[in-house]
C-alpha cells in the first residue's frame, strides 16, 4: 500500500475571497482531479484529516467534510479505524474522458536486447545471488558510505581490483592510477575525452567494424575520427595504424569487436612503438579477455607496454559487465599517473563519484575470492555453450556457414558467400523472439561486401535451447536462399 504525499497540494485564498467557490469545493476539486489523472494511485493511503489540515491551515472539519463527500462519489474508500484510500474502480463516467495512462510504456525487464543471441549478455541465471546479496547486506547500514565519496573510487575497490589486474591480466599499475567508473561506456567517454583535449588537432582512429558505443561518444562530443579497418581472416590494419599521425586509438586487441580476431605480439609491440613515437594514445579496451577457450590468454597491452617502460601513453579499460552482470554499471579504468587528475576532471563533470554500496560489496566479492570462483565457473559453462553453438552451426550449415571469430568471450561472428541479405534475415529472426545483429549494426560507414554476416551471442542463451534455435535460423536463412 503506497502512502499519499500530499504536499504538492494548496488552496488558492484568492478565488476563495472572490466568493465564487468554497474552501471545501477547491479542496475536492484538487484531490479528484489528482486521483483522476492517476497521480493518486488507487488503494494508496490519503494522509489523515488532522495531518491535511495543518498541512493546509484549515480546518479539520473542512477536511472530513472533503472526504466524506469524495466517498460518498466514489473517489474514496473510508475504512474503519484505518482512514481513506483512493478507490479500486472510479465513477464510470469520468473514466474515460479524464484518466492519464502514467505507467510506463515499456518496462526495461522486457528489453529485447537481452533476448535469444543478443551479443554481450552475461548468463544471469548463475550468478552467485545469495553471496552477492549477502555482501551488499553487509555495507547496507554503514553510514559513512552514504556520504560523497572519493571521486576516483573507494580505495578498498581499486585495491582489489589492483591485485586482481596485477595476477589476471598483468596490468601494471598501482592502485591510484585505477579509477573506477560506471562501466566499460564511462571509461570511453573519459579516455577519448582527455586524449581529445591533449592532443585536440588530430582525428582519433577506431575500428571498422567496431564496438558501437565509441563512436557514439565520439559524435555526441564532435570529435573528428577515421576508421581502420579489421578483416576476419587478417585482422586489424596495423599498417593503416603505424602509418598515421592521429591523436590515437581505440583498440580491443585480445578479441576484437565484433570480429573475434586479436593482435599478435609483434603487431602490439609495433603498436605500442608508434604510440611513443608519435606521441598518440592507445586505449585498449579488454571486456572480455577471461573467457578464452582455443588459445592461451593474451596478457594486456597494457603489461607488454609497461615491460618497456612504455605505457605512459596506454590507457586500459575494463568493465564488469561481462564477468559479472551487466546492470551492475561498474567498469574501471587505468590510466598513466600523469592522467589521472584530466581524467578525475572529466569524471567529475561527466557523472561525480560512483555509488558506494555496490563498490564496498565488490571490494569483498573480489577480495573473498568470490570474483575468481564465478570466472572460472563461467568458463567453463561459456566454453560448453561456445562448442555447442559450433557444432549446432557445423550441423545445421554445413559449408554455407562460416564461423570467422575465435573461441572466446560471449558471441560468435558468422560469415556466408550466398545472397541472403543479413539485415532481411535479422529482421525474421527478430519476429521469433531472437536478437540476431547483423554485421551493418557495426559498421557506421557502410562498406561494400561480398559476404553477409551476423553477430549472435550465447552468453545468456540457455544451452539446451541452443540446437532448436539454431535450427530455426536455419529454417529462415534456407527460405531466403535463391
Ligand atoms: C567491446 C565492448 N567493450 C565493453 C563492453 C562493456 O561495456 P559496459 O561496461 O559499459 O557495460 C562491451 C559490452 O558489450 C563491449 O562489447
């Protein structure tokens, strides 16, 4: 049952002085029209008679008398020793002419980007929940979490995550280079922002195809940018790259966006060689690095520079969304030390500090070592899901269908030679319930091909509902083949 806040009403002394309406009749009028317009929720508790008219100055029988007479019409339930509640169902004849729908016209629990195949969705459904919740449970009485926070980061969070960065992906830093952000998209706008102001006369390079959301923040921002493009087969144009004068790049070396392809070492250390010497910037997105099944891990760009002492132009980026879950909102990023205060700057204008509770909860997450057990749990089970998906494919296509990225992460790019038009055949699939993203999603500069492609990810596909589905997009690419 919600309660009423009444506050928002008042009582227009001057129409009343006028003499053309009562006190009771303007008190009646505003309340009505309030429970019309669905402001006033139905069974919601209306503050007591006493409490409205000292809210109100004036009398309290001027207030029952209003009351009685919005229940005598319908609008009001009065119970027993209880009080007033707006009605379940209101008079019939004002329904239809005054009530305004105020809920909300879709709700987020239903987003279709969560749905079958949709890329870059964690599996939910084994997520630790009652440790997690646990933890937040912990921190959710300490009063000194609800005050503002260090803009950076709680120092216990980029501890944490120092000493997991440290041993998991051979970052080298130390933990004041580490600032926490609200997500991988939060870490983007910071780097390309502080990049920009650094070296503002240059364009900024990014991948084609490439991760959407950077070119997003470099529009919103009007930051002028080129696009280097990434093949399949031979991956990313370090040649394009190493031949440039740009500000810098943004770059998801380890399993390339959507492509699946990464970045030998050789090419990272000629990456990170140019980056010295024409003074650009490298910002390397690592999102999903701890699921690698074909290869060993590739360590961080980020490590390699640093083993030369070079990364003082390399910004690192991370996010939880992969590893944990993706409403989480809860990325980080590190930066060269003499970066840290632009970025803080830029942190500070964009957002102010991240929220407290779910820091202090993942501190511990990671500190307990209930981060390493959940990756390693996932592995395993996107692993599974990732050979499902190739064989299902391999079962289903046969030779029609290629599956160009490598075994990694949470999504698997296919490619085929037919005239099957990929946006026609999201378009179908989207009709039975799957998110299937065609390969223009990520290529805002359209190109010309000879090859259809699609992006469909199997992090929070059900595995046992792998083969059925993958069965029906057969069934809707063979109905499309000429
Ligand atoms: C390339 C890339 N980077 C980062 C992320 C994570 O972003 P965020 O932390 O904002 O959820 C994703 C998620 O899909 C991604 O695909």
């Amino acid at each position: 049952m919600s309660v009423i806040d009444s506050s928002d009403l008042s009582i227009d002394l001057e129409a009343i002085a006028s003499g053309k309406v009562t006190l009771q009749q303007v008190l009646f009028q505003q309340i009505r029209t309030r429970i019309l317009k669905g402001f006033w929720p139905s069974s919601a508790k209306l503050p007591s008679t006493r409490l409205l008219a000292s809210q109100l100055k004036i009398s309290r029988n001027t207030v029952i008398q209003t009351y009685e007479q919005l229940v005598a019409e319908g609008y009001l339930n009065a119970k027993a020793n209880s009080g007033f509640y707006v009605a379940l169902s209101l008079p019939e004849q004002y329904m239809a002419s005054d009530q305004v729908q105020v809920t909300a016209e879709r709700g987020t629990d239903d987003t279709p980007n969560n749905g079958f195949f949709a890329p870059g969705v964690a599996e939910f459904s084994a997520f630790p929940m009652t440790a997690w919740s646990r933890l937040l449970q912990r921190h959710s009485n300490r009063s000194t979490l609800l005050g503002n926070q260090d803009l950076q980061g709680l120092v216990s969070l980029r501890e944490a995550l120092h000493r997991y960065l440290t041993s998991s992906r051979s970052v080298v830093c130390n933990p004041d280079q580490i600032i926490v952000t609200s997500g991988a998209q939060q870490s983007i706008a910071i780097a390309l922002l502080a990049t920009q102001k650094l070296k503002p006369h240059q364009r900024f390079l990014v991948e084609l195809p490439g991760y959407r959301q950077v070119v997003k923040v470099l529009d919103t921002f009007a930051v002028d940018y080129d696009f280097v493009d990434v093949d399949a087969r031979t991956g990313v144009d370090i040649q394009r790259i190493v031949n440039s004068e740009s500000s810098g790049i943004y770059l998801t070396p380890s399993n390339q966006y959507p492509m699946g392809c990464s970045i030998q070492t050789e090419q990272r250390l000629q990456l990170i060689e140019w980056a010295q010497q024409n003074q650009s910037w490298i910002i390397e997105d690592d999102y999903d690095s701890e699921f690698q099944f074909d290869s060993r891990p590739f360590r961080s760009m980020q490590g390699l520079a640093a083993e030369s002492g070079n990364a003082d132009k390399m910004i690192y980026i991370g996010s939880m969304s992969k590893v944990m879950f993706n409403s989480l909102r809860i990325g980080y990023m590190v930066v060269p030390p003499h970066l840290v205060p632009l970025c803080l700057e830029i942190k500070d204008a964009l957002s102010g500090d991240t929220p407290a509770l779910v820091q202090a909860a993942l501190a511990d997450f990671i500190d307990e070592g209930g981060l390493l057990r959940h990756i390693r749990k996932m592995r395993r089970l996107y692993e599974q899901k990732y050979r499902v998906m190739k064989q299902c494919i391999q079962d289903a296509f046969g030779q029609d269908w290629r599956l160009v990225s490598q075994g990694a992460g949470l999504h698997a790019t296919i490619q085929w030679q037919s005239s099957v038009d990929e946006i026609t055949l999201s378009e179908m699939a989207q009709e039975v319930g799957m998110v299937v993203r065609p390969m223009q999603f990520y290529q805002p500069l359209a190109k010309p091909r000879n090859y259809g492609s699609i992006v469909l990810g199997f992090g929070n596909a059900p595995i046992e509902a792998i083969p059925d589905k993958v069965k029906v997009l057969a069934e809707l690419y063979y109905s499309l083949v000429e």
